[in-house]
C-alpha cells in the first residue's frame, strides 16, 4: 500500500493518480506491523497469534488499535479532501475496515464500497477480536441498500439475484461465498443483527453482503507468451531441465501459504517413488515480505534449513530435486516458467483466493499441465473441478496428488485444463473491478428498507 506507494518518484504517483497518506514511523510500526498484520492477518488466516507474542500482543492491543483508528482516519480526511460530489469510494482489504465508517461521518451521502482480499474467518474466531464489533459497525457503513420500489428481481449474473422489492449495489464483498456467509453470521452473532442471505439489515437499510470473486488480467498473460524475451527465458528453461518434469511453486514467503508443508509433501512423494528422484525438479519461488518481522525470519531459515537436508537426500553431484529462489521474478520470467510447467503446486494453508492458480492456468494452453490446489484456497471454489485438491496439511495426501499428477494421461490434463482456462479466461479482473464499481455507482443511498412480506 503506502510502501510501495512512497517508493515511487513524485511524477509517477501524478501519473498513476496516486495520492499518498503520510503516516509517521510509530504508527507504521503500531498500525500496520502490529493491528494489521501481527493481529487480522493471521486471525483472518486462521492461524492465531505466534505463541511467544501473545501475552505481549494481549497488552499492546488498545495501543494498536487506536494506532489503527488513527491510520483509518488519516486515510479518510485526505480522500475527504479530494473527494467531488459523484465520485465513488471503493475501500480494499483488512487495513482498511474502519474506512467506511469514517467517511460516512464526513459524508453520507458517499458512495462507500469495501472489498476483503483475505478469506473473513468463521465468527467463532472473530469473536475472540477484542475490536470485533468496533470493525463490523465501522465496515457495516459502507452502502449496499435495499431500495423500496417494487422492481422485478434483478439479476447480477452468478453474484446472486434479490428478493422481491430489493435493489442493491456496491457494498461489503469477499472472494467467496463462505467468507460472505461467516461476515453475516458474526453480524448476527456479535451483533444481534438480523442477517438474511442477501446482507445485513442494519439501521434500517440493507447492507448488501456478497461473494464478488476477483480474476486476472489474463490477455496480459496469453499475449506475453509470443513475446521474444519469454520464448527465450522458456528455451533456457527447457534446456535446463531437459528429460524432468517441471514442478513450480510461486508464492510470498508467508506463513498462510504453506511452503514447509509444501516441500515436506515433496519430500514424501520423493521418498516413496524412488523411479522419480531424478526426473522431476521443483522449482519454489518465495518472495521475501514483511522481512523486519522476526515470524518471517523464523520462516525463512525454517525454508532454507529443510531444502538443503533434501538436496543433501536426495540430489547427486549434478543434479538437485528442490530449487528455492528467495526473490521476486520480472513478468517475462514468470511468464515463462509458467509455461513450461508440467504441476503447479498451490498449497496454502488459508488463502483469501490465490492469484498464483489463475496466472498459470493462462500460461498453459499449448502445455495443459496439471494444477494441484488447497482446498482452503478461495480458488478452490472456481477452479476445483479442473484442479486436483488437497487438502496441504495432510502431507501424504499432497504427495499422493503429486504422483496423480505426474502421471496424468493426455486426455484428462485437457479436459482438466480447458474447464479452468475458460473460467480464468472469462472472469478476468477488469469485469470484476468494472462491475464492483458499476453497481457501486448506482447505489441509491438512503433508501429504507421496505417491510418484507
Ligand atoms: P497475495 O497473498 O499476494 O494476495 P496471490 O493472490 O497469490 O497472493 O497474488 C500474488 C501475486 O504476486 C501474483 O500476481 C504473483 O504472480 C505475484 N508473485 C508471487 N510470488 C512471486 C515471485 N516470486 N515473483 C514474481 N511475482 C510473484 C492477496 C490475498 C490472495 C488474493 C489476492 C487478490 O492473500 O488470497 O488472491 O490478494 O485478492
């Protein structure tokens, strides 16, 4: 957000129409390491706070918290500032939950929208949050309004229709049905909130909650792979690991994604089909995030330390089973190694969609390598009937896929392959941001809700 932001020389943020929120060291140190991402990340991920930071997490949250309130705020006065009579706000991830609420002080009549990247967990753990109601009152100002005319059902494609005499836009949307579920019942639950399966009614209006999965820009994908620099970069990689399969992992080294595990499961696979040690590679490519957190350290030396002991295992003078680059690839690079991948291996623990999925499914119409999925992705939803699921923490289960995979006969990898190219190719991200906004945009503020019969 604002790092990458504040990294960008002054004209380029003119050219992107980007205008800053300065926030000062404490608050990036309190606000965005500590509320944000010691606290909702793993919350939200289901994986609870670090065992030696929980006491200390337990004391410092007021102080986060506030810290999080404020940074809401400064987000709020400076889209206040720049903000003309039309113009419609579109607020995005966990950082931002006290947005809604903080503009609509400004300004009602905004046209607030919120949209969550992560998957919303199942009220039983949001309701541990000391913050919890504080976040869903403040997200539960965002619009999505049921309007009281009496105008047929309408229809927005596989984004639900509406009950009778109801019209809603814009709104609080989630990757997936089930974190729009989980949303609504802790609404219910911590709240008191009368929820139904269209939103929340909430101060007498209905604040539409809704599944509004993202998608890529998959043309971008389709188109780079005629380009010269990545035909190069695929007949190096073709060369280099001539007479192996290609196996590939691209992530962020996050704890959410599952990359021990991942390795571990490889491990296994490596260790029971000793026919396949020397002609598969996996290549696992993590970028570092978050580096200043000592979680993420931990991580990467925990990475590093079970890569070496199975190349040690496993590899010969020549050769080894596990490549791990510890950095990011240019868009040709990754393109590329898309392409000439026979399993991609997505294996998070949690994911709030995973992108990762979508980018190689486009890379891999002339290949139609297999693509072995979390079930605890939101991809899972959208591409799991051409995917083979795994459940990641059930290392045998993955190594089981991983040789289904390996093994898979020509016809099944297209059929696989052609279902999840066509969802990928038709649920791209300009239809999902032009619609979010589209409806947004038509939002009849204030509109009450109709007494339903
Ligand atoms: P992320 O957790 O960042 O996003 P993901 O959806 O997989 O996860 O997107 C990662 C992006 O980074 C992809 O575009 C990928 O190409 C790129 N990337 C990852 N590793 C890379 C590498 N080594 N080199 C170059 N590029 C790399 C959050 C949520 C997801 C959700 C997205 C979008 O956590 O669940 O899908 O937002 O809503």
């Amino acid at each position: 957000m604002f790092h990458g932001l504040m990294s960008q020389p002054a004209h380029h943020r003119v050219e992107l129409r980007c205008i800053p929120v300065f926030l000062d060291e404490d608050i990036v140190h309190q606000y965005y390491n500590g509320y944000c991402n010691n606290i909702l990340w793993p919350l939200f991920h289901y994986l609870g706070l670090p065992q030696e930071d929980r006491l200390a997490t337990t004391r410092s949250f007021q102080s986060q918290f506030l810290a999080y309130e404020k940074a809401n705020q400064m987000f709020a006065d400076v889209v206040n500032q720049h903000y003309e009579e039309g113009d419609v706000v579109w607020c995005h991830d966990y950082h931002l939950m006290f947005l809604p609420k903080c503009l609509k002080k400004y300004n009602s009549k905004m046209k607030v929208g919120w949209f969550l990247h992560t998957p919303f967990p199942s009220s039983e753990i949001h309701r541990t949050l000391p913050s919890r109601s504080e976040l869903l009152h403040s997200v539960l100002a965002a619009d999505l309004v049921g309007t009281d005319s009496r105008e047929p059902l309408k229809h927005y494609g596989e984004h639900g229709s509406l009950p009778l005499g109801y019209v809603w836009i814009g709104g609080i949307c989630f990757h997936t049905y089930d974190y729009a579920r989980h949303f609504v019942s802790a609404c219910t639950r911590i709240l008191g909130l009368e929820g139904t399966p269209y939103g929340v009614e909430y101060q007498g209006k209905l604040t539409r909650v809704a599944a509004f999965p993202i998608g890529i820009d998959s043309e971008r994908f389709i188109r780079a792979l005629d380009l010269a620099p990545v035909q190069e970069h695929m007949k190096e990689l073709q060369e280099r690991f001539k007479g192996r399969k290609v196996m590939l992992g691209v992530d962020r080294l996050d704890m959410i994604k599952g990359i021990p595990q991942k390795i571990l499961a490889f491990e296994k696979f490596l260790e029971e089909n000793a026919y396949w040690r020397d002609k598969v590679v996996l290549l696992q490519i993590a970028v570092p995030t978050r580096t200043d957190v000592p979680e993420y350290q931990k991580l990467t030396s925990q990475v590093h330390e079970i890569v070496g002991r199975i190349n040690g295992r496993f590899g010969s003078l020549t050769t080894v089973p596990i490549h791990h680059l510890d950095r990011s690839l240019d868009f040709h690079e990754l393109c590329a190694l898309y392409a000439v991948t026979d399993v991609a291996l997505v294996t998070s623990l949690r994911d709030g969609m995973n992108l990762v999925s979508y980018e190689f499914v486009a890379c891999q119409e002339k290949k139609k390598g297999v693509l072995i999925l979390s079930e605890f992705a939101g991809a899972a939803q959208s591409l799991g009937a051409g995917a083979i699921l795994v459940n990641p923490w059930n290392v045998t289960d993955v190594a089981t896929a991983i040789g289904r995979a390996l093994n898979m006969l020509p016809a099944e990898r297209e059929k696989r392959h052609k279902h999840n190219f066509l969802h990928v190719k038709s649920h791209t991200a300009q239809e999902w941001a032009g619609t979010f906004v589209s409806e947004l945009n038509d939002t009849v503020i204030e509109a009450q809700l109709r007494t339903r019969q």
